[in-house]
C-alpha cells in the first residue's frame, strides 16, 4: 500500500500501486471525450463552467460535437460538484435533451 498519497481529489490518502497507476493511465479508454466518436446514440455531455478538477473539457468535447449525435451543455456557474441550484440547471439539461432525443 501506497500511504499519504494524492489521488484524484483526494489529498492524502492510502491506495496500491496498481489503484494509483490505474487512475493516472494514459489509456485511451478513461478518456471519455475520445469514446465519444463510438457511441451510436444520441449522447449530452454535460460539464460544470467552473470547474476546477477536470480543466479544458469543453475544449476536448467540442471537437465532437455535431449537435445532434454528440451535444455538448455547459452549466454556467457550477463547480466539479453542481452544488446548490446547479444541480437543477444541470437535470433541466438532461430532461430537455432526453425529451427531444426521443428517450421518452
């Protein structure tokens, strides 16, 4: 075990070696924006406009997206956690989305 070490968000806390490498691979596949050209079905990213944890991801998404397979919203306001009423802009998003996709 790996002590007193910083993962994800987490500042000091205790992981394997292998947890620890697992979470910081460059593996093409733990990064969502590049799975996002595989994906067949109507597909809303939705990401907070002030977060700090996952820096430059509407920059990594909009290459994808096309507006109609692929959309992108950005939750003005929210942190990495949509905390407060950002959590209510963000299900509205996925409500309108899901609606006009046809899911239901």
């Amino acid at each position: 075990m790996l002590e007193h070490v910083g993962l994800l968000n987490c500042a000091d806390t205790s992981a394997t070696a292998d947890a620890f490498v697992s979470y910081y691979d460059q593996s093409p596949s733990l990064d969502t924006p590049s799975l996002l050209s595989k994906l067949r079905k109507p597909t809303l990213v939705v990401m907070a406009g002030n977060d700090e944890v996952v820096v430059g991801l509407d920059k990594k998404v909009a290459s994808f997206t096309d507006g109609k397979r692929v959309q992108m919203q950005v939750i003005e306001g929210a942190d990495h956690t949509f905390r407060d009423l950002y959590t209510d802009d963000a299900v509205e998003a996925i409500d309108t989305f899901l609606k006009g996709a046809g899911y239901y």
